[in-house]
C-alpha cells in the first residue's frame, strides 16, 4: 500500500500542538487539545470498499482453515506418538 500525503499530520495541527506544548496548559485543555488531535486523525480513516472487504474476509478465513488445520494434524501426531510411548494404560 503506497504511503500517501494523508498519513502525515497536517502542519497546522503540529504547529498547535508544539505552541500548545510550550505553554503549560490547565488539564481541560490539555484534553480539548486531545479531542482535536484525535478528530484529526479521524478524518484521516479511509473505510475500505465492500470489494475489499469481502476479500479480508476471505483471506482471514483460509488462514484460520490452514491454521486449524496444521494444529490439529500436530495434535493427532502428538497423541499418536504419546500413546506409542505411554501405551494404551495399565494392563487390567
């Protein structure tokens, strides 16, 4: 995914905050200066096409398949190997 000019904080909002930084500020608006940074960074968000989605989805689920299935492959070559060293129990 290219880098694009949106994914750098606007000049305006680094300017604010180094001045806002600079002067001790009361804590409301310390917070006032946080709810503005996190807007900004917000209006960043680019939400992803339906297209798009769909092949998340997709791909997130073949990995869980594959992952599901190389555990549970270990799991049954890990039982098998106990049960040929431990045998199958005491003997009645």
């Amino acid at each position: 995914m290219a880098r694009s000019y949106a994914d750098e904080p606007g000049e305006d909002v680094v300017a604010r905050a180094k001045a806002d930084s600079a002067a001790r500020r009361n804590p409301f608006s310390r917070l006032a200066l946080f709810i503005r940074q996190v807007l900004a960074e917000l209006k960043k968000v680019v939400t992803p096409t339906r297209k798009e989605l769909w092949s998340f989805i997709v791909v997130v689920l073949v990995f869980v398949i594959i992952v599901m299935a190389i555990v549970g492959v270990l799991d049954w070559l890990f039982g098998w190997v106990v049960i040929y060293v431990f045998g199958n129990g005491p003997a009645a």
